[in-house]
C-alpha cells in the first residue's frame, strides 16, 4: 500500500523539523541575522561550508574524546596487570 502524497508530505515536515531542531541544539546551525531561522530560504556556499566544517569538528571532538578513554581505560589495565 502507498501512502498518500499529503501524508507523505507531513511525515517529511515534521521529520524535517526534529532535524531542523537537533542541528539548531548541537549548534550545526546559528540562523541568519538576528538569530532567526530561514528553513524556506536558500542556503550560501559559505552557510553550508560552515554547517559542514562545524558537523566535522563536532565528530572529530567526540572522536578524540573516545580514543582517549580508550586509551585511559588501557593504561589502567596495563598498569593493574
């Protein structure tokens, strides 16, 4: 069975939004001037090359953050025997 085009069309929307929200809260995204979010505009290069950078040092960060656990939790077991 396929779903209808407007239901299709609210599932995206409201996806859409929870996505739009989970950037704004890991601070992918700051909104245009006066801290106001523009989901209907156009995005520059510059705008998407700042989201992208922001999301890559954001993974990189909890990268090195789980390797030094890591290599915490391996010191410990070496040094305990």
């Amino acid at each position: 069975m396929k779903l209808p085009t407007d239901v299709l069309l609210v599932c995206w929307r409201e996806s859409a939004g929870a996505r739009l929200e989970w950037a704004y809260a890991e601070k992918l995204i700051t909104g245009k001037d006066g801290n106001r979010l523009d989901p209907q505009g156009q995005a520059t290069r510059a705008e998407v090359a700042a989201i992208l950078m922001r999301l890559l040092e954001s993974k990189a960060e909890k990268a090195i953050a789980a390797l030094q656990e890591i290599a915490a939790a391996t010191s410990k077991v070496i040094r305990d025997g």
